[in-house]
C-alpha cells in the first residue's frame, strides 16, 4: 500500500504521541533509608539486594530509563555510607549521586526530608544534556575537591530548586568554588 508523505507525517506524530502518553515516565517510591545500588539497573524496577527501593537504586533506574522519572522520598534522613561513598563514579553505584537524563525528586518538607553525603563526597553531581529537579528537600554535608560540594550543575545541564535548603555543604580544593552549588548550566 502506498502512503503520501501527510500519512506518513500523521502516523508518526500520532506514535509520538502514544509514547509521551504511554511510558518513558517511571514513578519510585523509596521505602529505605539505607545507601544501596539497584540490583538489576535498567529492568525499571527500583530494588537493591535487601529488596528495597533506597535513594541511590531509585536514581541508577531514572537514568537507565528513557524520559523523565519522578522519584518520592518520604521524611527521613538519606545518608551516604562508607562502603558506598567515594569519588570518580560516575553512574550513582558509588560517591555523588550523578544524574544522567531528567529526574524529579521530591520530598515531604525541606525540614524532614534531608540527603545527607557524610562529608564523603558532593551530593549531587548533575550531567551535560540531563535536568534535576529537587522538591522539598534538604542537600547537607557534601563535600568536593573540586567545584561543588553539595550540588555541581555541569555544562548544558538544568537544574531547578523549589522548597528546597542548601546547608553545611562544603569545598576543600584550592581551586574548588560553590560549596552548596556549583552551576555552568541553567
């Protein structure tokens, strides 16, 4: 059957349309505190060994998936650990928690819903060509050799903070700048 070039046009905006409406957008709930990676990245199930969702296994899945994800965290204080902490990682299995496509993350309160980084590492470490939104939230006690200590917001990355505190984050380098945030982006 031959088609003209409208039917042709018509057929993949009407496919566009069914993918934006059916499924690039993934909803996680954590329901652990505790700073465990995703034990199958990419399966769009949010699950650590423990068979939990944490905060980390939450991010490594938005990432892995197509289109943006919301991720909820309830009240609660989500720190980072020795055995996950650690710098030069870059996809969120250890250290900074890196976002690498669009990821919304909310919180109850800025007041009851905190991440915390121990002092190991920054927070947030925010990709070129990604976008994070954070909601309700607490960033505290990131730390960086370089730019950044709670939050870095790289080249051509979007950022945006609503409701949301930046407190005791901190960098140690002498040329790190931005100890809460540290933006080359929007």
């Amino acid at each position: 059957m031959f088609r003209t070039s409208k039917q042709i046009v018509a057929v993949f905006s009407l496919a566009a349309v069914l993918v934006t409406t059916q499924g690039f957008t993934k909803d996680f709930t954590v329901d652990d505190i505790a700073d465990a990676v995703d034990k199958n990245i990419g399966d769009g199930i949010c699950e650590t060994l423990a068979e939990k969702c944490s905060l980390r296994a939450a991010i490594q899945e938005a990432n892995a998936l197509a289109g943006a994800d919301d991720i909820n965290l309830p009240a609660g204080i989500y720190m980072f650990t020795g055995t996950v902490g650690g710098a030069g990682d870059e996809a969120a299995a250890r250290g900074d928690l890196d976002i690498t496509d669009v990821v919304s993350l909310t919180g109850n309160t800025a007041d009851d819903t905190i991440i915390d980084g121990n002092q190991l590492d920054r927070i947030f470490h925010v990709h070129g060509g990604a976008a994070l939104t954070l909601t309700n939230l607490t960033i505290q006690n990131g730390k960086a050799s370089t730019n950044g200590g709670g939050i870095y917001n790289a080249t051509n990355a979007i950022l945006k903070l609503s409701d949301s505190k930046l407190t005791l984050n901190q960098t140690v380098g002498k040329k790190g700048r931005g100890g809460a945030l540290f933006n080359q982006g929007i």
